[in-house]
C-alpha cells in the first residue's frame, strides 16, 4: 500500500523544551492510525507538524509525499484538519459559517451535503454562538470534510459529544475510510481507537514508547480468568495451573483470579475439570486483556522506570 504519512527522527521545541522527541512513523493510504497518550505526551505537537501548521526543530515529515510547511499550497487543499477548538465567528449561523469557508477551498461539497454529514441541517439558521459544545465539534468536522481530502487529520474530534452523537461520528469515520480516505486522529477515548483503528502508537514523555495493530499491543497484557471456588473445595484442588498457562493468580475469599497468557487453552483446562468433577464454576468470567488495561500498564511502567 501507498505510504501517506512519513515521518523519520521528528522533534519540536519551544524554547529550549522538546515537545516531540525523534517519532518516527508511517501511515499507508486508506489507513485510521491513532495517536494516544496522556496529556502533554506530545499528540497534539506532532499533528501540527504533519498538518504543516509548524516546521519540525530536526528530521523530516512527508504528507502525499510532500513536505506540509514548506511545500503548504500543495499538500493543504489534500488534507482535512480539524482542530481542538475551531474559534468560528460566534455572531454567524451555521450556514454562514461553512458558506464563509467553502468559499475558501478547492471543490468544496455543498454546504447541505457538508451539514447533513454530520446531522446539522436542522440547526443551519441557528448563531454559532448558541451551539452546544458538542454541535461545535460537528460543525468542526463538518468544515475538515468540505474539501473532500485525501487524508484527514482529526485532534480529539469526539470531545463534549454526547454517546449517540459519539457513535454516529464514529459512523461517519468508518464510511470516510471505506471510501479510501487516510484518517489520524488523537483521542482520550481509548474505546474510540479500540473500535476505528487499524493502527496506532502511544505516546509517552513526547516520544512513541509502543505501536502496532490493536490487536497486537492489546496481546502484550495479559488474559483475566475470575470465578467462585466450588463448595467444599479449595483452591489447591484445581488442576495445576502453570501448564494452562497461568502466569499469576490470587484467592480473595472464595474469588479466584487468574492472568493467563493463552486464554483458550487456560479456559478450556478449567472447564473440563470442572466437568470431570462435576462442579459448576459460578460467576465465571474469562475475557482478554482491553486497550485501556493495554495503555495504563505501559503508562505506570513508564512512570516507575523514570
């Protein structure tokens, strides 16, 4: 696949602190990539430069190929940014609004087309001013997508959005992706970037401290297996549990809970031994590791070994 997004040994500073410290990354056409991390990780400095809004202290960035700073009037009429906070005109509707910036860009939709993208229409005639924070952040997107881009850079475009306005974005993005737009977002919502991303990096002290697939830095933690001893029996009379795979256990009263790096196979050993003895293993729970327990994990290893 096409690279889209390139970026070798890229640093920012402001006076003397370093914002963004040697990421390198790649993002392939038709691709969602997020970008975690705690705040001040360093997110919302490394969009900027691929948006082209900054020129990077050291190494390089390519966006379609392209230097975003210095070759702008190429690579800006490509690309969709939506910001943090948009700062509209609060005196204009919406309709004005998005007229004022469709007549700012190349092969703008319509401006219904662009409204009814993110459910707007019925509030057109209404002042900025009197949007609902959640109603900004559409009318935020509404005006990335104007240009039909290419790529779509999108920083925390979920934010003060209630959870069905949350989940039609969410909709949206999907759509937008399947019709081969890039899309590289930041988020704090961690199920967010579970249910998009193909791809994604975690940010950490302005440096990538993991990336991959999902899946994959979702498989470094490990699988929770928790239920009620049977009556009568103890915790000493379960199969041995190093072979199914435990890696660690504990007993809080008749609870037993267990991590394990193969959760079938540590799931399977149980179930069958509590067929053979005939015993019923209530308040089973047995389910893989989340990205939240993924990135909290990486997190507190980064805090302790500073």
């Amino acid at each position: 696949m096409d690279t889209v997004i390139e970026t070798a040994d890229l640093r920012r500073r402001y006076q003397g602190f370093e914002a963004v410290r040697g990421i390198d990354l790649t993002v392939a056409r038709g691709e969602l990539f997020a970008l975690l991390g705690t705040n001040g990780a360093g997110k919302t400095s490394t969009l900027e430069l691929l948006e082209g809004q900054a020129a990077p202290a050291a190494g390089t960035v390519r966006v379609l190929g392209r230097d975003p700073y210095r070759e702008r009037a190429a690579v800006r009429p490509r690309i969709g940014v939506m910001l943090q906070e948009g700062g509209f005109p609060t005196e204009l509707t919406v309709v004005e609004t998005v007229r004022m910036w469709a007549g700012c860009t190349s092969g703008a939709r319509p401006v219904d087309e662009a409204l009814e993208l993110v459910r707007l229409v019925e509030r057109g005639k209404v002042r900025v001013k009197q949007l609902s924070g959640g109603e900004r952040r559409r009318l935020d997107l509404a005006l990335a997508l104007l240009g039909r881009p290419e790529v779509l850079f999108l920083d925390e475009p979920t934010t003060g959005l209630d959870a069905q306005s949350r989940r039609d974005t969410w909709e949206l993005i999907r759509q937008l992706k399947e019709q081969g737009t890039t899309v590289l977002l930041t988020t704090h919502y961690l199920e967010e970037a579970e249910q998009l991303a193909d791809r994604l990096a975690i940010m950490h002290q302005a440096a990538i401290a993991t990336s991959g697939r999902v899946a994959d830095v979702v498989a470094e933690r490990p699988s929770q297996i928790s239920f009620e001893l049977p009556p009568g029996r103890r915790l000493g009379e379960l199969p041995p549990l190093a072979p199914l795979g435990v890696t660690c256990y504990e007993e809080a009263g008749r609870t037993v809970r267990m991590e394990t790096g193969d959760l079938q196979h540590t799931a399977t050993g149980l179930l069958l031994w509590a067929r053979e003895e005939n015993v019923s293993l209530r308040g089973l729970d047995a389910r893989s590791a989340t990205l939240e327990e993924a990135f909290m994990h990486i997190a507190k290893d980064l805090e302790a070994a500073r």
